[in-house]
C-alpha cells in the first residue's frame, strides 16, 4: 500500500480485496520508506525524469507492506490492481476503481516471482513470514492445484 493509500484509508478495503479472492495473507507491517530504499526498489525508474517526484511521494506517509502467498499469486495480484495509469486502470481493478493518477495509485505489486523475492527480503526478515494452514483452501482450490 502506498502512502496515498494509508492516507485515504484504502488500507482495509486493499486487503479485503486480497482476502476474498483467496490468497493467503503471509506477512504484514506499517514503515517509512527512505530514498536509499526506494533508490533501490525502484531502480528500473530511477533514471526517469519522474523519479525524484516518486521518491518524494512515497516518503510522504508510511506504507503498508505485506506478503501473499496463492497460486500463481503474482499474476493475480497484478491483475487485482490494475494497470500503472489509475483513470485508465480497468474497472473492477483496485487501481480502476480506486485511484486517478499515474504516480499516486495505491498499490505496489511485483512483477516476477524473480522480483518478488527480492522484494519480500528488501522489507522483511525471514521470521516475520509466518507458515499456518489456511482452512478455506479447500473451497479455494481443487486437490490438484494444491500439490
Ligand atoms: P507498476 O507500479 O504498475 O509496476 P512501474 O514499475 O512502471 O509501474 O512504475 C513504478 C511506479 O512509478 C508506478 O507505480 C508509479 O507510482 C510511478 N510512475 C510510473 N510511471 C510514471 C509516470 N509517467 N509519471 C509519474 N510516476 C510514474
């Protein structure tokens, strides 16, 4: 969740988007992003002239990150939140149905499960992601795709 997020309140209606689809909530937590961390996390921009605006905005507020697990999870949640440009993003999409702009789109998901990795250990420490059944995997998915 990005800072417009925490501040628009969208953190709970985020979740329960993620929660009703399926996917297993893993890890959770509010933090400050500094530029060291975005200057990383957002390499693949960092030479756009937009950048320094990014930066700026995702220290403007605490953000909210979190980890899910579900099959497949990365293309799910990519398609959940909808594409970068919000006021284009699809309808039914978080981005579609919650935000307007290009910049300020509430969410950041990853793009690999290669980026998801790195991503997971830029915010997290290995114990914060916790392992626990989740008793409604069986109305979530068939005995196959749970092997
Ligand atoms: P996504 O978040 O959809 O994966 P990108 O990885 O391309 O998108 O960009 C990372 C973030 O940089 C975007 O979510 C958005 O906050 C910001 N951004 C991307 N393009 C622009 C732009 N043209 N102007 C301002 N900010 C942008």
């Amino acid at each position: 969740m990005k800072p417009d997020g925490v501040q628009r309140g969208l953190v709970g209606e985020v979740f329960n988007r993620l929660e009703k689809k399926g996917l297993k909530l893993v890890a959770a937590k509010m933090m400050r992003l500094d530029e060291a961390v975005l200057r990383e996390h957002y390499s693949h921009i960092a030479d756009k002239p937009f950048f320094p605006g990014v930066a700026q905005f995702m220290q403007s507020s605490p953000v909210v990150v979190s980890v899910w697990e579900g099959l497949e999870v990365v293309q799910a949640v990519r398609l959940i939140s909808g594409i970068t440009k919000a006021r284009a993003a699809e309808a039914g999409s978080i981005r579609g149905d919650l935000a307007m702009s290009v910049a300020c789109n509430v969410v950041h998901a990853s793009d690999s499960v290669e980026t998801a990795a790195k991503e997971i250990a830029r915010f997290f420490k290995p114990e914060e992601l916790l392992e626990y059944d989740k008793g409604e995997y069986i109305h979530v998915y068939v005995a196959e795709e749970l092997e």
